[in-house]
C-alpha cells in the first residue's frame, strides 16, 4: 500500500465513525429544538384562542378542527382541577394530501364563566421521516466532500512535502554498487529528510567503500599467490625430473602438481572476474560471433571427443556486435566448457544462432536452480571445476550488456546469450 | 647463449636458473633493479628474463633503458602482476613476449628458445632431434627426409616436446600451449592422450629415432633413446 492511500483510508475509517456519532447526536438536538419550538408556538396559540374565546364566546362552540386549527370542548370541573398541560404526537386526516399525517397536539384546560373547557390545539408537524432522509443524505455528502477534500489536500500536501523522499526512493532503486556513480540527494528544508539523506549517504559510501575493498583484497591476493604457486609448481616439476623418484612417489608429486594446477586456475579465475568486474576489458571492437564461436568449438573438440561428447553447431544467422572480443572469447568458452563438462557421456552439446541469441544446449534430467547456478562456487558438483565458470559468464555477460539467460525445456539445459 | 634473469623472489629466481641450465644455458640471476642495472651495463645478454615488481625499481624502466640505449638483448617479461595494461605497455616498450607467473617450466624453456630462433636473422628455421627434423615456419615434419604428415595439434605436440626435449612437460603445460587459450579452464587434460597416441603410431611406423614416453600422473618426455 502507498504511503498517500495508507494515511487517507485511516481517515477514511475515522471520519465514518466521527461522523455517525456526530450525526446521532445533531439529530436529536435538532429535534428537540424542533418540538421546543413547536410547543411553544402551541401554548401561544391556546393563549390567543383563550383571549379570543373571552371576548366571542361563539369561539367556544369551535367542536371541529374545519375552521380552525383548535376545538373546544367543555368539561367538568373535577376534570380540570387535576389537568397539566400536555403535548403529544398524533395522528389527523389530512384533506389535502388524503391520508394521516402527524401532528403536534396540546391539551389544556381553561375556565371561563365559570364553567370549564378543554382545548386542543394543533400544528402540523415537520415529517420525522424526512428530517431524518435529509439528515443522512446531507451527511453522507458531507462525507464524501471531506473525503475528497482530504485525499486531493492529502495528495497534493503530502506529495509535496514527501517529494525528497520519493526522489532518494527512486535514486536508491537505480542504484546499483557495482556501478561506480554517486547519488544526488535532494535539497530539502524538512530536518527528517536532511538526516535521512546523510544516513543513507553514509551508509551508500561505506557499502561502496568495503565492496570496493574487497574487490580490491581479492585481486591483491590473487596476484600474491600468483608468484608461491609458481614456485611451488616450478620447484615440483624440476623435482619429478630427478630420475631416483619412485613410481609411487611420482604418483604422489603428479597428484599435488594437479591439485596446484587446480589452485592456479582458481586463482586465475578469480583474477579474471575481478578484472571484469573492476571494469577492465573497454575496448571497443567488432566482434563476429559466428567465427569466433566456430574457432573455440575446435579448439574443445579434442576435449569433447575425450568426454565422447559431440558439439554440433547450427550457424542459421550471423551475428555481430561490438565489445571486447577478449570477454566474448571468455564467454563463449566458459559456456561451451561448461556444457561439455555436465552433460553426460556420449550426447551432444548444440550451440543454436538464431536472430538475436545464441543457445548453448545439452541434455540434462531435472532443471537447475536458477537463483544459485550464476554465484560463485554455488553452481557445481563436480570436483574438477573451479566453480566460477558460470559466475565469470554471467560478470561478462554484464559487462558486455548482453542478457545471459538459463531455461530447462524438454530434458535439456539451455544458456542463451540474448543480444 | 647468455641469460640474464632479473627477479626478487629467491626461490623462484633459483628454479629459473636451474631449469635454464639444464638446458644447457649459460644463466646469470641477479635480484634486484640496481644489481641489474649494472650487469647490463657489462655484458651482452640473448636473453633477458625481467620481473616488473623489483624491490627498488620497476622492471619496465630497465626495459626502457635497454631500448633507449640501443642495445639489442631479447627481453622477456615475467610478471606475476597478469594485467592486461602492463603486457600492452611492456611490448610497446619493445619486449619480445609475456610471460605471466605462474607458468609450467617446459613454457619458459619454449618461449626463451622462441625468441632466441627470432635473434638469428639468417639462422635456420630448422630444428632437428635424431633423425626428425622439423621446419619451424613450414610445419613440414620430416623422419629420414621423408614427409611425415601430421595434423596442426600434432605437429604443435612434437614441436613442443621437442623443444623440451629430455625434461618433463606435464600435460597441463602441453594442453596450455597446444590448445590455447581457453582450453586452461578446463580441468581434466586427458583428452591429450589420444593425439599423442596417433603422434607416437606416426613416429613408429616412420621409424622416429625419438620416443614419448609417458610419465605416469604427470605427463610426458620426448626422448632420443
């Protein structure tokens, strides 16, 4: 949910509430100023049908409401001495409308000559009914006006006053640390704001800055083991060389020899994706994927056709495009490698162009993981690999701007370079 | 034929020189910008094998100092420092090749013969081992002056181990060299056994007065029994 929207429905929420008690609550004070009102325009009227009824005393045979809006009626004495004035709510035929409508009605008692009348005096009543639809349809607009007034004053305000902060939001989402380019912070007067852009600008330089240590740290170490791995390979070939080694012993220094070769090209590996990822490889150049890809295939038939492994090429399209042919030569290699490497015995790796791809495809039984297959050291079983062939693909594939992507689609494994 | 070798590190400085000696080279190790510095003013090297990290000096000032001189020894840069600025800054300064550290023993031997063959103008650009001899620019192989047909890796193959000739090439240096480039990320060099299978028939039924033979876990030798 939006930030905006999440203030608005809370006020949404609160003003129903606000709203409906405040509504009950003037209702009934409107009412009963209403029937205050009522009643005292009751009295006066009795007190002037009374004054009349003094000085006409026809005024006191008014027995039918026809004429007037009072009747008179005599009573007895023992009625009228216990009498209070009272005012009700009742009903009368109305001729106009044909049908009962309700009235307000006082009843009072008074004496003239001795003798005692009732009078009943009555006034037509504002409709209940209708006050109470006007009521709630005033403030069901009213509701929906303070509604609007408050997300459209809401949007505009908040969006204002928020703005730095969505702009910081949409810089950090752009933001990526392995490009080197600094974040512009928005001039702000909200102390809030301020302070979040230098955290997050404090926090960004740090990142930055121990990423970019470490990238550092992994290519100074490499280059450090670079020159013991020598010597110690060095030291063991000149070794095996020495004719009083036993068979035995030569198995034994051929395994260590391997398994420093292994660490040379680990450490080679990790140099290389080093070296891409610190932006090295800028040169420009035409690159004709269709040769390039032809030559490195021949130059893995041999370890293919060891693995029993046939590499067929399908060259449907040409495809060029510029970058540096050293990377593409790294990305090509690294892929068919790998194919070659995993696939099982005596199958086939396809390497397919079609208009704006090239498909490296070999048989495989159940897909692999997407998320993982790409981080380092993540995406092999097999001991005989350094584990960063993939990794090293993919840091390539970026650099290059190219997209590589892995499908699993009718039993096979396919790596696609899209261009 | 005399070889100066530059580099700090003792050890491997001590397994150059052996390893050049074996091969029948005169080699003289010194340690250090200034030691080097005084040496080429003396003597006349063919080769100059040149670490750019020295403890008090870059290597590729000594190189820029042999250029401006005039001087005409072959320099070739051994760094353990594999960037690509310093192998293109190192060649435009005029070095001969770039070796970058660590390499296999067997590669240090064919790129200093390499750029010694290069040296002699008029030299010949034959090689020969017993009874083969092999034409270097042609790739015309020959056993008793009759044509021996080899394809390009196994020619590349018996060019290598000939260069190496009597000592120990371990099959990663040979894949390295013969498979090129990207053939190294590969982890398992096996797959060399069958062109030295077809190498070793080809010899044996021209009658080759060299032999390969295997060296069980390592590699292989190229021997003249």
């Amino acid at each position: 949910m939006k930030l905006l929207n999440y203030t608005t429905t809370y006020f949404a929420v609160i003003l129903v509430f606000l709203l409906g008690i405040w509504a009950l609550i003037f209702y009934f004070e409107i009412l009963d100023e209403i029937y205050d009102s009522m009643d005292d325009g009751l009295d006066n009227q009795k007190m002037l049908v009374i004054r009349k009824a003094r000085q006409d005393s026809i005024t006191l045979k008014q027995r039918a409401f026809e004429d007037g809006n009072y009747i008179i009626t005599p009573t007895s004495p023992d009625l009228a001495r216990g009498f209070t004035d009272s005012y009700r709510d009742t009903l009368m035929f109305m001729e106009n409308e044909l049908e009962y409508e309700p009235v307000r009605l006082l009843e009072s008692v008074f004496q003239q000559g001795g003798s005692f009348y009732k009078i009943k005096v009555v006034t037509s009543m504002v409709e209940e009914d209708d006050l109470q639809k006007e009521l709630f349809f005033s403030l069901l607009w009213l509701y929906i006006g303070l509604i609007l007034t408050i997300v459209l004053l809401n949007n505009f305000f908040q969006q204002k006053a928020w703005q730095p902060f969505y702009k910081l939001l949409r810089r950090l989402e752009k933001f990526s640390i392995e490009k080197d380019e600094e974040i512009k912070y928005e001039d702000t007067k909200i102390h809030e704001f301020q302070l979040l852009n230098k955290r997050i600008d404090h926090l960004l330089k740090k990142s930055v800055e121990s990423y970019k240590s470490q990238k550092e740290f992994i290519e100074n170490a490499s280059h450090e083991l670079q020159t013991p791995l020598a010597v110690s390979i060095n030291k063991l070939e000149l070794m095996a060389e020495n004719a009083d080694l036993s068979p035995n012993q030569m198995e034994e220094l051929g395994i260590v020899l391997h398994s420093l070769e292994r660490l040379t090209r680990l450490n080679k590996s990790l140099l290389l994706l080093s070296r891409i990822e610190n932006r090295q490889f800028t040169e420009k150049e035409e690159i004709n994927w269709n040769p390039l890809i032809k030559q490195i295939v021949s130059e893995f038939n041999d370890f293919a056709a060891h693995r029993k492994v046939e590499i067929i090429l399908f060259e449907e399209v040409e495809i060029q495009n510029s970058g540096s042919k050293d990377l593409a030569g790294i990305l090509v290699s690294n892929l068919l490698k790998n194919a070659i490497f995993h696939t099982p015995s005596g199958t086939t790796v396809e390497v397919k162009f079609t208009h704006n791809a090239i498909h490296f495809s070999n048989p495989g039984s159940s897909p692999l993981e997407k998320k993982k297959i790409f981080s380092r050291f993540k995406g092999t079983e097999k001991a005989d690999a350094t584990g960063l062939g993939l990794t090293i693909s993919k840091a390539v594939a970026e650099k290059m701007d190219l997209k590589l992507i892995y499908n699993f689609t009718t039993e096979k494994h396919i790596f696609s370079i899209h261009f | 034929m005399k070889i100066l070798i530059i580099e700090d590190e003792k050890d491997m400085r001590h397994n150059m020189q052996v390893t050049l000696e074996k091969e029948g080279f005169l080699v003289e190790p010194v340690a250090s910008y200034q030691d080097a510095i005084s040496k080429i003013g003396v003597y006349d090297y063919d080769c100059i094998l040149l670490d750019i990290t020295l403890p008090d000096g870059n290597g590729l000032e000594i190189l820029k100092l042999l250029k401006e001189k005039g001087y005409s020894d072959s320099v070739i840069i051994v760094s353990a420092k594999d960037s690509l600025d310093d192998k293109v800054k190192g060649l435009e300064l005029g070095a001969d090749d770039y070796l970058p550290k660590p390499f296999h023993m067997a590669e240090l031997h064919a790129r200093v013969k390499a750029v010694l063959r290069r040296r002699k103008l008029n030299g010949s650009k034959l090689f020969e081992v017993s009874n083969v001899t092999i034409e270097i620019d042609s790739h015309l192989v020959k056993v008793n002056h009759r044509e021996l047909e080899l394809n390009r890796k196994e020619f590349d193959v018996l060019f290598y181990l000939c260069t190496n000739r009597d000592r120990l090439v371990s099959k990663s240096a040979l894949a390295e060299h013969v498979w090129g480039d990207y053939i190294d990320q590969t982890d398992n060099f096996d797959f060399i056994y069958s062109q030295i299978k077809n190498l070793r028939k080809k010899l044996s039924d021209a009658n080759a007065g060299i032999e390969i033979k295997a060296v069980y876990g390592i590699g292989y030798k190229l021997l003249v029994p």
